[in-house]
C-alpha cells in the first residue's frame, strides 16, 4: 500500500508542481510563517487530497492562503483544522492562537 503523503517530485502532476514552485517562491519573497520552524523544510503532497504543503521536522505544516504563505492548524482534540482566521474559539484557545500570538 503506497504511503498516503510523498515528498517524491516524481509523483506530483503538473498541477500539484505549479503549486509547489508557487510556495518555494513565497517562501523566498516572505519567509516562513512567524510560528513555523526553519528546520528539515520540505514540500510534500498528499496523494488522497492532493494538497501540495510545507512541512518540517516538527511537523507543522505550511500552506498558501490567498497570496499568502500561512500555517495550517490542527486541533488534534477535536479534530479541527484550517487557518487561524478559520478556527472555532476553543481550538484557538488550545492552540495558544487566541490575543496577540501567532
């Protein structure tokens, strides 16, 4: 059974390479998210959704949002997911999210 995520350029159509080169360049014009560990930067794509993101050795993940490079969330208590601006109140507040933190 192949492995449901692939950092493998070999496996990405010429959708999923578009927007892996779209967020190489916004990491070069923007940097990295403020909260996003520069260690091990990968770009990975996941087969079943195809969702092209950023990852590293913390496993956060990066993704664009608009023209915008952001990280993505995850709330593994309740399962939610998505942008910080995407997230209910509680996830927010159990991430750290919540008043002036990113």
């Amino acid at each position: 059974m192949p492995e449901i995520t692939t950092t493998d350029l070999a496996d990405f159509g010429w959708r999923e390479l578009k927007v892996a080169a779209e967020l190489l360049t916004a990491l070069i014009d923007q940097g990295a998210p403020d909260d996003f560990e520069s260690e091990r930067i990968l770009i990975m794509m996941n087969r079943n959704s195809g969702y092209v993101f950023l990852t590293n050795s913390e496993f956060q993940v990066a993704m664009m949002n608009g023209g915008c490079l952001e990280t993505w969330y995850t709330d593994f208590e309740d399962g939610s997911e998505g942008f910080k601006e995407g997230l209910p109140e509680l996830s927010l507040q159990r991430l750290g999210l919540t008043g002036g933190e990113s």
